[in-house]
C-alpha cells in the first residue's frame, strides 16, 4: 500500500471517528486543523509518487534501447557470416541463401524483441497513468465531501440566522402595534375631556 493510499484511508478513518452534529445523523463536527493536515500531507506526496511512474515510464526507452542493440549485434552478425560465406566462391549461391535465411530470422527475432518491449512499456505506462488517476479520483471525492458538508453547515446556520431574524422582526411589530394602540387609546381620553 502506497503513502498515498494510506493518507487516503486515514482521512476516511478520522471522518468516520467524528462525532455527529446534535439532532443529525448525516452531519459531523470536523477539526479543520486535522482535516487540513492529511490533505497537506496527501497533496505533499502525490508529487513523489508521480516522479515514481515517471521513473518507470523512462525505463520504457532503456528497454527500447537494449532491444535496438540486441536486434543490431543479430544484423551484425548475420552479416558477417554472410560474409565469410561470400569469400567462398564455390558456395556462393548456398551462402547467398544461407544469408539472407539468417537475416530474416534476425529481423524477425530483433522485431519481436522490439515489439515485447513496446507493449511492456506501453502496459507500464497505462498502468501508472490508471493508478494516479485512481488515486486523483479518491482526494476528488474526499474533497467533494468536504465541501457538500461545509455547505450543508453553512446553509443551516443561514436558515437558523433567517428564523432567529424572522422572530425579530415579528416581536417588532407586535410592539410597534401595542405603542400605537396606547397612543390612539390617549389621543380619544383627551379629546373626550
């Protein structure tokens, strides 16, 4: 298991230990400094585990390479027997044969050589790109997490906000109605006098 990886179960771990907020079975109380400090640890070591799978991405040339020079030392080869059998001239016609038999198997054999290693560094290559993204896809949906949660805490102390300013704004006017009742009770006492 990967830094990476256990960064990740860690976070699933501390958002599963958090305690629920009163009255909610769906909403939690997090430390943001704890929360904050896996993420920062997480986002520090995506970079090493990227320079690994470039690492192994790089080796995609070296296996190219010592396939290019095997299927070289083979063409070498074949030619220098095609060669020796040139100089013989009574066997000429069976070296030209001879020759051109090896060659075609060293050009077969070089690219199949070639051609393995292509694939493996092709298959090594997809590989590390499939598990970056794996693990981008994870931090993604941790994130997302955190941020629908952030916004249901927000939009729940905005509707506690709006109901505490709702009673406010009722008590008010239930006063505001009381005053004017008293003055207009006055206003008819006096004009009665």
């Amino acid at each position: 298991m990967s830094r990476i990886e256990q960064l990740i179960t860690e976070i699933e771990e501390y958002i599963d230990s958090c305690k629920f907020q009163p009255l909610s079975t769906t909403k939690i109380i997090v430390n943001k400094e704890e929360l904050d400090e896996l993420l920062v640890e997480l986002r520090l070591r995506i970079p090493d585990e990227i320079k690994q799978y470039q690492k192994i991405i790089s080796n995609q040339d070296a296996i190219i390479s010592d396939a290019q020079a095997k299927a070289d030392a083979m063409l070498a080869d074949a030619t220098a027997q095609t060669n020796e059998l040139v100089n013989e001239h009574e066997i000429m016609q069976k070296a030209y044969a001879h020759a051109n038999e090896i060659i075609e198997q060293a050009q077969a054999q070089a690219q199949a050589i070639l051609d393995n290693a292509v694939n493996d560094a092709n298959n090594i290559r997809q590989g590390s790109i499939q598990y970056t993204d794996d693990m981008l896809k994870s931090l993604q949906t941790i994130i997302n997490h955190s941020m629908e949660g952030a916004q249901s805490r927000f939009d729940a102390y905005m509707n506690s906000m709006k109901s505490s300013y709702d009673i406010v704004s009722s008590n008010r006017q239930e006063l505001s109605a009381g005053i004017i009742t008293e003055k207009e009770e006055e206003s008819q006492e006096s004009g009665e006098q």
